[in-house]
C-alpha cells in the first residue's frame, strides 16, 4: 500500500519539478512590452488569480458543507430510523444552501474574469 502510494508522490513530484523546469522558456519574452500594456497584463493575471481563489474556496466550503449535512443525516437516520423522511427533506435543504455558497463563488469569478467593475479605475 505505502508503495502504490509512494509511486503516485514520485510521479507527481517529478511532473512538479519538469514543471518548473520548463516553465521559464515558456514565459520568455521575446520582446520588451510596453508600460500600458504591462500594467493591463499584471491586472488581467491578477483578475485571473482572484477568480480562481474565489470559486476554488467557495467550492471547499460548499464541499466541506454538504459532506457535513450528509454526515449528520446519515448519522441521526442510523440513530432512529422512523424520521428518515424529516431527516432526508432538511438534509436536502441544507445542501441547498451549502450549495448555494458555490454559485456565489462562481459569479464572483465570472464577474472578476468577465465584467470586472475595477478595471476603469486601475486601467483608466
């Protein structure tokens, strides 16, 4: 088992560090670029971050939610099985709003990626 398992990590490890490796004469540039579009460049990959951060930890949380509502319900339902139902229907609502949280995340990133209200202030 802890040689299955140590073989998955050297894999990863070595495509982490090919990776890295490689990475440099990719973002090469051939040419210097200009102030204007450099400033437009760091803003865009910025967007770009914060959209990523925003629907990756809106999606643990919402993860992390729902795995809790269905711990509980399956945790009261092997406790007393006669209000499977009561249990089943507020679990189930429960997840909807946990999952609610992943939907905000996903249009804050759109809205970062997208139609971002902040790029007339920094960009002009």
């Amino acid at each position: 088992m802890l040689h299955k398992f140590g073989k998955k990590i050297l894999t990863a490890l070595t495509s982490m560090a090919i990776l890295l490796v490689a990475s440099p004469s990719v973002f090469a540039e051939a040419e210097a670029i200009p102030g204007d579009l450099h400033s437009k460049a760091i803003f865009a990959v910025g967007a770009m971050i914060a959209a990523g951060l925003a629907i990756g930890i809106g999606a643990v949380g919402a993860g992390l939610g729902i795995g809790t509502a269905a711990s509980g319900a399956c945790g009261a339902v092997g406790r007393n099985p006669g209000v499977q139902g009561k249990i089943m229907m507020t679990m189930l609502v429960g997840m909807a709003m946990a999952e609610s949280i992943a939907i905000y995340a996903l249009v804050v990133s759109l809205v970062l990626l997208y139609a971002n209200p902040y790029m007339r202030y920094f960009l002009g």
